[in-house]
C-alpha cells in the first residue's frame, strides 16, 4: 500500500473538489463571458466563487483573479506591478522559484533569512532604508514591490508577514506587498494575513482542489500590468476563459479546507511531532532544519523538513519508494534531476547536508499508518546508504 | 534474472540495451544522469535526452529515474578538462567520466539502491576465460568499438557490468529499435562533447573559465612563422587550423609551451618518437610483459609496442616502430588481439 507523505507537492484532490467539478463539467457548456443563459450560469459560478474566495481572504470579490495556478499568480504579481510601476522589486532567498526568478530576472534584490529560516528583517529594513535613500536622487531606484512567502514550501517555516508589512508601510510607502500564500491556506486561517498584503498567492492543488488552477488577490488601488490580455476577462487583469470547473473545485476544497483546518491541524501536527520525534530518536545525524539551540521555529503542522548527514536525498527517496513511502527533498528542474536546495543555502546549510534534505509533509488524508510507514523505512535507508555509497 | 541498473542517455544504444534486457526477463529500472547544469546542446544531459530515455522507458514498461551527479561531474570532469588544457595538455573528459561517474559514483549508487548490476549501451564486450578473469573486448561492431574509453575497468567492476549491444552492429541496433518502435530509432549518434555548445565550442568554454593567451609560432629555428590567439587549443602533432603558409609538410606542432607562451612546428619526422612517457598505468588483471598493440586515439590505429611499468603508476611505453607523439592527457590502451589488457594516461 502506498504511503504519501508528499501533500505539499500536491495533495489529493478532497472528494467533494472532484464531484464539483465533475458536476460543472457535466452540466450544461456555457463561456462565462457569454450572453445566453448556459453562459450566465457559468458566469455564476465565477461569481459565487469570486465571493466565497473573498470571504476566506477577507478582501472584496473584486480582488480575485483567478489565474491557472501559483506560478502563474506569482509571476504576475511580480511582473505586473514592475511593468505597472517601474522601480525594484525586493523578495526573500526562500522565495519559490515562481517569485526569485522573475526578481532576479529584473534584477530585484534578495533579502537573506536567518539561520531559523525566517526573513531577517534587520536586513529588509536595511535593503529598504537604502532603497528610499537612493530614491530620492534617482527615482528608479524605490522599492515598488516586497515579496514575502506565508510559508516556505520545502521547510514548512511560517514567515512573520505583519512584520514584513510594518516595515514595507513604514519604509517603503509606495511599494506594494506581495505573499506567496501557496502552502498556507491548509493550515493558516488567511484572513489573519490577507489583510497585511496588497497581492496573494493561491494555488488550489495545495489544499485539495485540482492542479493548475489558482488565484492573485489583488487589492483595489493596486497597480498592475496585465500580463495575458485579449479578450479583457477578469476585469482585464488576465485575459482567457476562465477554467470554470476548476474553479469550482477549489472553491470546494477551500471551504472544506476552512472549516475542517482547527481540527487538522491538531491532528496533523500531533503525527508529524511523532513523526520527526522517532526519526530523531533512532537515526543518528538527523538534523530537522531550522532549529537552532534546540528552538524550533513557527512551522506549519503538515511538514517535517529534515537533513541526514552523509547521504544523498535522491538515493533516500529511491529506497523509501521501494518501501511503498513517497515522499520529497527539494525542487526538480526540468529534466526531473533533484536540485540542490537554494532555500537550505540561504538558511547557511553546508551544501552537503543540504544534500541529504528529506521533505515529510503530511495533509488531511494522512494516517498514523503513513507514520508508521515512513518512521520504519527512513531508519534502514539512511543506514543502507550510509554504509554502501 | 537479476536487478539491473541500465544508464540512459536518450540515444538508441542505451534504448535498446534497457529493451534487450526487459526481453531477456531481468528487472531492469533506467537512469539517465544529469551532468551538466550548463548550456549545451549536443550532449547526454540535454531536457530533450531526458525526455527520450523516459519515453523509451515508459515504452518498455521500466520505472525510470534522473539522477544528479552534478557536482562530481564538475569536481572529476570539468575541472581537470579545464586545468588540462591550461597545462598545455589535451584531455579526455569522456574517458575521466566513465573513470570517476559512470563506473564508480554510479556503480556505487547503484549498489546503495539494491542492484546487482549495471547495463550501459557501450558498443565493447565482457569476457571471462577459464580462469574467471573478465576482459573488455572490442565490441562487435569495429567502427563504432568503444573499449578505447572504457579501458580503465577493473575485475571489480567489470563484474558488475553488461553491455547487451556489444555483441551486435549499430545497425542491427537501429534495426532491433525500429522494431520495437523505438522513438530513438533514428537519433543520430552523439558526435562532441557533452558540455560543449556547438555554438561556441571548445574556444568559449574554456575562454569563459581560463584566460587563453596568444603566443607566437616559431620554426625549429626559433623564427617566428606565425600566431595564435589561445596557445592553450593547440595540440601536439597538429598541421592544420593555425593558419601557417610554407611548406605545409613542416608545419606539424612539435612543442607547446603554455608558459613561455609558444609553439613550435616543424617537419613530421620531429613528431615521431620511439617512446611515450605514461601515467595512471592500470591492468585488467595480470600485468602484460610482452608486445602489445597500442591504440592511442578514439578510432586510431593500433601499433606494435611493449610496456615497461615504473613506480606510482608511471610507464613508458616503447615503440617498435617510431610513432607519432601523443598529446599529454590523451588516453592509451593496450590490447591483445582484441581485448583490452590495461591503459594509461600519456604525459
């Protein structure tokens, strides 16, 4: 039987994400932007959706773009607001290869983090101070965008957003915040963060809905260069029929997602805790990433992050496939090759520990016999490897 | 029946290993390494390359795997090549992969992960006499042999390695993938190196890495005759390519001083030497006292010569009949009749 202990890879599409979207696809066809009535009933859809997003993120239905995905949502955040503003665009090292490479590729500013895997925010109020000071001779120079992740998708590390926009108000008054919400939504309730930010992130296979479909919260007032235009649907932020079906489905898995997340997250952390106690008991060299002195940092319940010394994670995942448990290490690129971890590198992990990194995260379809599972193979492999490679 | 580890690069030897052996009923599960992070568009580690090994794969039904030896590429292959040449010598990045990746990080891996053996699509044979010795032979098919490059595998190795295409022509395994339906059926042969763009070649690579000094080319006079931009792509016994008029027959590259910076042509007859300075010495299994026949280049000939080992791996090897210098870093590999005996590096 298989073990998946992978959800924040993608998480099983929850039952009823799978029946709404079957019954959406099933019903009558209907293009939302359309004039008759199948039309209009698809363009329902996109309004109960719009507003039950906007209640869960406690913003207006007027913010919701609805987009195919994180990495869609991100990169038009990202690019939108540069092409919409000019300026710079300042992001944390952690951030998802969605948010660090269009940064990069305009040549934003990476702020480092701290060994505990959070932002070091002495160091973004220092990247911001300087910024404002350059901007008053050289306009160009201002800070228009601050992107800051909710939670990094490999460490599980919860990352202090209101913080982050004390700091950007305080520092930074025209730019506009940006959070890459993706791996939070199961786990943080966001109409505690949402309201801090001007641009969020969501990307429905994160929480049970299916994969590439997503949202941008985009705050009224805030300046944004569609990056997809034609035939001007979501309010000419992001042009092209609307994955209505899709949408639906996520809205699905949000609402469930909401209203069960108290109750997992009790049960979650309470199997991951046990989880990571055993391995940390039994295998030696076990490192979970991010303590520093023994504190462990703000984390969310579903993900164990780990790094065993003096092996190769992509002989780990091998061996533990083998033994029916699936799980991950750090990002592929395109070829499908592991990558070695740039988030464990800002964290300042020797690149050979970073290498032997173990991504266990759980969700809500998680038993104690996936535990069971993973606690049993991960010893042996380890041990194996050790001994062999 | 055995579980076996089959390296796929994407190309249609290794394809049709992974389906001989599926045929034959073994276990078999593909890799493909990814070796180089850098630009290239010729190599084994190309997306596309990838994307072929996994599409035979899924073909023949064998779970497939991308494995990164990034780090041990650029620590045993890219950084020597680049230090080679800056020595004014001329390595063989092939040869040093198959020595330090394919045929001892893998083997390893391959171990750690449970398998008893690993398949390649080299086109050389194994063989084992009487005595349980196992020898590479050149493979089936003479003009695409390639046990020049793999001639640094020892018994240890050699014992846990198959080469299902050794003993059939390349033709036989187009005909043999073309059957099966192979999408890599028709794929031509992979021709340069890996890591080298086609677009700038070797030039920018290394000019990219190392700075490459212009030198001037002198005659055996110390006359200069000409110049080069990078005295570091010259190569011992080279004629053309360095833009020289005169008499074409006394233009061969005698010495290459990095140094200095130098080069020195001069007639052929200066190219010749009757012994080879060597380094890395290694047999197959016993030593090999006698005359053996020397190969010294890919798909170069073979000439008659007798090894005498030194001390820490060096050698000298002396040639019955003078022979053309060999350029530092290359490969040489001794054979008898048509199986490797031991190689080594020339100095």
């Amino acid at each position: 039987m298989a073990h998946y202990l992978d959800h924040s890879a993608t998480t099983p599409p929850r039952p009823v994400a799978v029946e709404t979207m079957l019954r959406v696809l099933n019903g009558p066809p209907g293009n939302p932007s359309g004039a008759h009535r199948f039309a209009r009933d698809a363009n329902r859809v996109l309004d109960d959706a719009r507003e039950t997003m906007a209640e869960l993120l406690a913003c207006d239905a007027g913010d919701i773009v609805f987009t195919a995905g994180g990495t869609e949502a991100d990169n038009m955040a990202v690019l939108g607001v540069l092409d919409a503003r000019g300026g710079q665009a300042v992001c944390s090292a952690i951030e998802h290869h969605a948010v660090l490479e269009p940064v990069e590729y305009r040549r934003g500013t990476t702020c480092p983090v701290l060994p505990n895997g959070q932002i070091d925010l002495d160091a973004l109020r220092s990247i911001l101070s300087t910024a404002a000071a350059a901007s008053v001779d050289d306009g160009s120079q201002a800070i228009s965008l601050v992107s800051v992740m909710a939670v990094n998708n490999e460490t599980g590390i919860v990352q202090p957003i209101a913080e982050v926009a004390r700091l950007v108000r305080e520092l930074a008054r025209n730019a506009v915040l940006h959070t890459d919400a993706v791996q939070a939504l199961s786990w943080l309730d966001l109409r505690n963060i949402a309201p801090h930010v001007d641009l969020l992130s969501l990307a429905a296979h994160k929480f049970g809905g299916p994969q590439g479909v997503g949202l941008l919260m985009v705050r009224r007032g805030t300046p944004l260069a569609a990056r997809t235009i034609g035939g001007g649907q979501e309010r000419e932020r992001r042009s092209g029929t609307q994955n209505v079906a899709g949408i639906a489905a996520m809205v699905a898995a949000a609402v469930e997602a909401d209203a069960t997340r108290a109750d997992m997250v009790q049960r979650t952390s309470a199997m991951r805790d046990r989880l990571v106690a055993q391995l940390q008991a039994t295998v030696p060299g076990t490192h979970v990433s991010g303590v520093i002195d023994g504190v462990e940092p703000e984390r969310v319940a579903g993900i164990a992050h780990l790094c065993f010394d003096d092996i190769e994670s992509e002989a780990l995942l091998f061996l533990l496939e083998k033994h029916d448990v699936f799980a991950s290490a750090a990002s592929s690129c395109a070829s499908g090759a592991m990558e070695p971890s740039h988030v464990l590198a800002a964290m300042g992990l020797p690149r050979e520990l970073a290498f032997g990194s173990l991504r266990l995260s759980l969700g809500y379809s998680s038993t104690d016999a996936d535990v069971d599972a993973a606690i049993a193979a991960v010893g042996p492999a380890v041990a194996r490897l050790r001994e062999r490679s | 029946m055995a579980e076996i580890l089959v390296a796929m690069s994407g190309g249609v030897d290794s394809s049709v290993a992974a389906a001989l052996l599926v045929e034959q009923g073994h276990q078999v599960t593909g890799v493909t390494l990814k070796l180089w992070g850098g630009e290239s568009d010729s190599g084994c580690c190309s997306v596309s390359d990838v994307d072929d090994a996994r599409r035979v794969a899924q073909q023949l039904g064998i779970d497939h795997h991308v494995f990164n030896f990034g780090d041990e590429f650029v620590e045993f292959v890219i950084d020597p090549y680049v230090a080679d040449y800056q020595a004014g010598r001329t390595p063989n990045p092939c040869v040093e992969c198959n020595r330090h990746i394919k045929f001892d990080k893998l083997l390893r891996r391959a171990d750690a992960l449970g398998f008893e053996l690993v398949a390649t699509g080299h086109h050389a044979r194994i063989v084992q006499d009487d005595q349980g010795v196992r020898r590479l032979a050149r493979g089936e098919d003479e003009a695409k042999d390639q046990s020049y490059v793999l001639h640094m595998l020892g018994q240890e190795q050699l014992a846990r390695l198959i080469l299902p295409v050794g003993d059939i022509t390349k033709d036989r395994v187009r005909e043999l993938a073309t059957e099966l339906g192979l999408r890599t059926a028709d794929k031509p042969d992979s021709q340069d190196v890996c890591f080298i763009h086609s677009d700038g070649g070797r030039e920018k690579f290394l000019g990219d890495r190392i700075p490459l000094t212009a030198a001037n080319i002198l005659d055996t006079d110390g006359a200069v005759v000409g110049h080069t931009t990078s005295v570091q792509l010259v190569t011992i016994g080279q004629r053309k390519g360095l833009g020289l008029a005169g008499n074409a027959e006394r233009n061969y590259v005698i010495d290459i001083d990095p140094s200095a910076p130098s080069v020195t042509v001069g007639p052929r007859e200066l190219t010749r030497t009757d012994r080879t300075a060597l380094s890395q010495l290694a047999w197959t299994a016993e030593s090999v006292e006698g005359v053996v026949m020397v190969q010294a280049a890919a798909h170069g000939r073979r000439e008659a010569g007798v090894v005498e080992p030194g001390i820490n791996g060096a050698a000298v090897v002396r040639w019955a009949e003078p022979h053309t210098r060999i350029a530092a870093g290359q490969s040489v590999v001794f054979y008898v009749g048509d199986e490797v005996v031991g190689g080594a590096t020339a100095e």
